[in-house]
C-alpha cells in the first residue's frame, strides 16, 4: 500500500511517499533533492507519520542541500545537525577550559565545549566513540547470553564503511558510527557478527541464525544499506 502527498518544509515543497508494509519500525530516506520517502508499519495514520517529518525536519532539510548530499562535508560548526541512537541533534559550541559533550533532549542539542574552535571535531569524535563503546559493549554482551556464544575482543573503531567484523580469532570490531542509529539497526550488526562465531559465511544457516534472533533483519538490513550513507562524522 502507497501513499503520496506534498508537503513544505521550509517553504520549499516536497514529494512524500508514504510505504505501508509488515514492518516494525518506521524509517525516512532522502530519495532527491525534493522528495523523500518513509516506511511504515499497517496502522500508524498520517497525522503520527507527519509528526515523524516534523521531528525530523532539521535533518531533512540538511540532507536535501545538494551540497550537503554531494559532498557529505563536516564544517563542526554550530547548527550542523548529528544523529545520536537515532534521533536528530543540532550542535551548539561553546568555549571553555573544560571538554565535555552534552546531550539536552528539551531542545534536542548536543552541547559541546573545549578551549578552542578547531577542537571541536575531535572532542566529538572522541565522545561518539566512547558512547559507542559503552552501548554496543553493553549489547554484545546481552546476545552473546541469547546465542550461547563468547567473543574474545571487541573493538570500537572509526570506519569509513564497514560496520562490524569478525575475525576467526573471535575478535569483534564495530563502526562508531553505529551509536547514531536507531537501536534496532545496532542490534542486528551485534547480532550479525556473533552469529558468525558460529557460522563463519554468509550461508542458508547463518541467515537462519540470524532470523532466529532479528525475526525482521531483511528489512533492517534494507535500511541499513540504503541509508547507512546519512550517518557520518
């Protein structure tokens, strides 16, 4: 089932496309520079829909700059906006001795300070990276209990595309950049690699493992693939 309508954001109109499914979870891609489209589950009605646009708007209009969409460019600079466990944040800088990254989720920014402006990039690298590790941490740990599995090491690094690994040492590395997602896209990476501890391919098995674990993982893995590009640092 479809759904089209125009709607403006910012003043400028839009094309929304509106895709009903047995899916959990709603989610939105830029499609162009002027039309997105979201996913929905049977049974959310357009008002909740348009709310989610709303919410979402900052990030929208962000995405649909033919700048920002081409070339994906990082300025650090206050009103830029972030994602953070999938919500959408826009950042504030302040000066001062002290580091330190703060979320306010009543105005819905990331508060940053550090002694100096060129700074900036790095305080908030670092701190996504130690969010990163204490969540996925966390969660590997949940599932390795739900699968009857054991990692020996697990990495956090900053990645430019892959999002997790796992060697035959049963060492585990994850992408930083997981902790802007929504919590369910972070599972199914988490889940994916520790399946492989069991299942060292991509075989008819390990999917079904998978599948046992993440009962809707096509779809969350649709996602990740079609809009894994919109989450950069």
């Amino acid at each position: 089932m479809r759904l089209k309508m125009i709607i403006k954001i910012n003043n400028k109109p839009i094309s929304v496309e509106i895709k009903y499914s047995r899916r959990k979870t709603v989610y939105l891609r830029i499609v162009s520079q002027d039309s997105i489209e979201i996913r929905s589950p049977f049974g959310i009605n357009n008002k909740k829909l348009l709310d989610f646009i709303i919410r979402n708007q900052v990030w929208i209009i962000n995405e649909l700059n033919e700048a920002s969409i081409n070339t994906k460019v990082r300025l650090y600079k206050d009103g830029e906006v972030f994602f953070y466990q999938g919500q959408v944040y826009t950042l504030k800088v302040h000066i001062g001795h002290n580091d330190f990254v703060l979320i306010d989720k009543s105005d819905n920014t990331i508060n940053i300070k550090c002694k100096y402006s060129k700074d900036v990039k790095d305080v908030l690298i670092k701190w996504y990276k130690a969010q990163a590790g204490y969540y996925i941490k966390e969660r590997v740990n949940y599932y390795q209990n739900v699968i009857g599995v054991r990692s020996d090491k697990i990495s956090i690094k900053n990645q430019k595309t892959l999002w997790g690994s796992c060697s035959t040492k049963k060492n585990l590395n994850f992408n930083m950049r997981l902790i802007m997602m929504p919590h369910h896209v972070v599972d199914y990476v988490i889940v994916h690699e520790l399946c492989h501890l069991i299942h060292f391919n991509h075989s008819k098995e390990f999917w079904g493992k998978v599948e046992e674990i993440i009962p809707d993982y096509i779809e969350t893995r649709k996602y990740l693939k079609q809009n894994g590009v919109n989450y950069y640092l």
